[in-house]
C-alpha cells in the first residue's frame, strides 16, 4: 500500500472508532421511560431497568432540632443484583453526601450514614449485611438510627448494629429518591410492597411488632404517639402519584421519563470507586475500548509533516473525545459523567501510542514493506520512547520528514 493510501485508510479507521466509541457512550441518546409498574394483583411496585419515583417536596424535622433518631421500614422483593445499586436515598441541599441511602450489591444489604465527628469532619458511615438478600423471596427490613448506633433488622429480628463516631442529625430529611440513586444511574431491580419512615428510633419489640402487623394486615398499627412521618402502602391503581396520608408535602411522583435527582458532572473518582468486580471490569471495557483509538491515531498522524507532535497529538484527540462523552452524558439519566472515565479512557489512548512505537508492530511494518500489507508505512516506524518524548536515534534522524 502507498503511503498516501496508508494516511487515507488510519484516516477512515480513525474517524470510524471515533464515531463508534461516541456511539457506544452516548447510546441511547435520550431519556428512556420510566420503568415502574404497579402490581397487578396486590399492592406494590415493580422496579425494571431504569425506574425511579421522587417524593414531591423534602422532608422536614419534626422534633427537637438535633433529633437524631429515625426508623425506616420497607418490604420488598430483589430482582437479583450483580453489581451496586441503590433502593432508596434521600438527598438534602447543598454538595454534601446523602445524608442515608440504602443500598444492595449482590446478596448484600448496604446502609449509608452522614455523620459529623467532633470536629466538624463530615463523613459517610458504612454499614454491610451479608447475606441479607441471599435467599429469593420477599424480605422485611426495619432499619433504625439511634444518636450512635444503626440497627438493622431483617423479618423482625436485630442482624446487625454498628457504631458511628459522629452524631448524624436528620438522616431522612430532604428530598426522598426510590428505586434509584440521586446523581447517578444506580438503577435497582425489584418490587416494593411497603415503606415507612418514622422520626424516633424503634425499641426492638415495636420492630417485631410491626413486622407482625405488616405481614397481617399489610401495614403497620402504630399507636398515636408512634405515628410515622410517611407511610407509603402503594394501593393507588392509577395515576402518577402515590399518597402520603401524614403529609401531601411528600406525596411520591412517578415521572413519565427516567431521570436522575441531581446528575453528577465529572463526579471526583473517589465518589464513584467502590471495591467491587463489576467497577474494575467498567475500567477495564473503559481503557480496552480507547487502544483501538490510541493506535490509529497515532498512525495517521505519524504520516503528516509534525512527526514529533504525532503521540502528543492522537492522546490529546483521545482526551477531547472522552470529555465530550463525559460531557454530554451529564444530560443523559442512564449514563453516569466521571472523571474515573476520563482518565481510563485517555490511559487507554496512551497504551495504543505505545502499542503502535512496540518493537513487535515495527517488525511486522518492515516486514510488510515487502509484502504490500496495511501495516506498510512511508517511513520506519519510530520507538515507543520517540514517539512520546520526540527525540530520534541517528537512523530515525535521517528519515525524519
């Protein structure tokens, strides 16, 4: 092949894996519908792919103004899960972390608590269940938050508890999020039969309580002084709305589009790492997905006059390419905008420069320059190390355009 035909062919093979990594990011270019449905023979919802549900105003603190105290109760019915997503949040204003999420990730059962230490350091307490959602079937789970402790309960009976250092005043205040995280596409796969939020921590007896009272009669029997803030029993059979009887303020909506509470642009890396398998294969499809790019970029650019600049220029290329993924998809709800992207990606661009200036694709280009090949170029290719600092050996010297 002659080197005008090589620039023109890693030309075209440039500009094809630009339009295909832009259309696996990007895909499927808009919002899709909301993927939540009621139960067709009893009370509940049914959470798919994308689903979502807000509540229509935030909640408020209705006791002492450093309440610390809450219970939370939910059944509910996992679908599976292979990766980390999130069945509820709540979401007040300002930059901070969520002040609680709950959360699975396989067959465990995830608690999230902001809390303040004595210093006024903010941070996230972390609370994991083994094998609360391991076995199929409908589960009851009671969580309660006392000023240092956050209890988990499981059909009735105490799991877990742990301790946090901090104090975590209105934990369930602010805007409430179902099925879904607030700032990123954590879709979770389920149905839920019940939910309610009570400001003060339930005693272990009033837990099994009204676990008894939700497996009789499908909602709790609270007595006047332990009325929840919410209750939410899902028995609406039409309509966007599902009704809060202790409150219209926060009524639950059911948007017509999936959508993201507040969606994240180019989220801090440490906002999105977790140690889990499906994040490091994520990395992994990210920085594979960019070699291609790296490596025919490279090539055209190292057929043009600025040789020097060609590395420089095909990872500058990569870069620009995933910040205009990273970008737009911070519009998209099921597309997730992050730094950890960023930087995957343009490490994936770097390895295909290398990939390119390796001693085994030089070989196979000179050997190709016998043969007529793709890989047959109008001068040698240079070294990995040349290519990325711009100094030449005598011999690339010589055959420097």
């Amino acid at each position: 092949m002659n080197p005008p035909s090589y620039a023109r062919a890693m030309g075209i093979l440039s500009v094809s894996t630009i339009i295909t990594i832009l259309a696996a990011g990007l895909w499927p270019f808009h919002a899709p519908r909301n993927d939540v449905a009621r139960l067709s023979k009893e009370n509940g919802l049914r959470f798919g792919d994308h689903g979502t549900i807000l509540s229509s105003g935030a909640f408020q603190p209705s006791g002492p103004e450093n309440n610390y105290a809450g219970s939370l109760e939910i059944r509910l019915e996992p679908a599976g899960s292979t990766s980390r997503s999130t069945i509820l949040a709540f979401q007040d204003s300002g930059p901070t972390a969520p002040p609680f999420m709950l959360q699975q990730s396989r067959d465990k059962l995830i608690v999230e608590r902001r809390n303040t230490d004595d210093g006024g350091q903010t941070r996230t307490a972390e609370l994991i269940v083994d094998d609360a959602l391991a076995r199929r079937g409908r589960r009851f789970v009671t969580i309660t938050l006392g000023p240092r402790t956050t209890s988990v309960y499981l059909d009735g009976v105490l799991i877990k508890m742990s301790e946090i250092q901090g104090r975590a005043p209105g934990n369930f205040m602010g805007r409430l999020v179902l099925g879904n995280s607030l700032i990123a596409s954590d879709s979770w796969r389920g149905e839920v039969l019940g939910l309610a939020i009570y400001q003060q921590e339930l005693t272990p007896a009033k837990v099994l309580e009204n676990y008894q009272d939700w497996t009789k009669y499908h909602r709790p029997m609270p007595s006047p002084d332990e009325q929840p803030a919410a209750l939410y029993l899902f028995d609406e059979r039409d309509g966007n709305v599902l009704h809060n009887p202790w409150g219209s303020s926060t009524d639950l909506m059911i948007p017509a589009r999936y959508l993201l509470l507040q969606p994240a642009f180019l989220s801090p890396p440490w906002r999105d790492y977790h140690p889990t398998r499906s994040y490091w294969e994520n990395a992994g499809i990210n920085i594979v997905g960019f070699i291609p790019l790296g490596y025919f970029l490279v090539a055209y650019f190292s057929t043009r006059r600025a040789t020097r600049t060609a590395a420089t220029a095909a990872v500058l290329l990569g870069f620009l390419t995933s910040l205009t993924i990273e970008s737009l998809q911070a519009y998209l709800p099921t597309r997730d905008s992050g730094m950890n992207d960023l930087i995957t990606n343009t490490f994936g661009t770097v390895l295909g420069v290398l990939l390119y200036g390796s001693p085994l694709i030089q070989n196979r280009a000179r050997r190709s320059n016998d043969t007529g090949t793709l890989f047959r170029v109008s001068h040698r290719p240079r070294s990995a190390d040349s290519l990325l600092t711009g100094r030449f050996t005598g011999a690339e010297q010589n055959e420097k355009v």
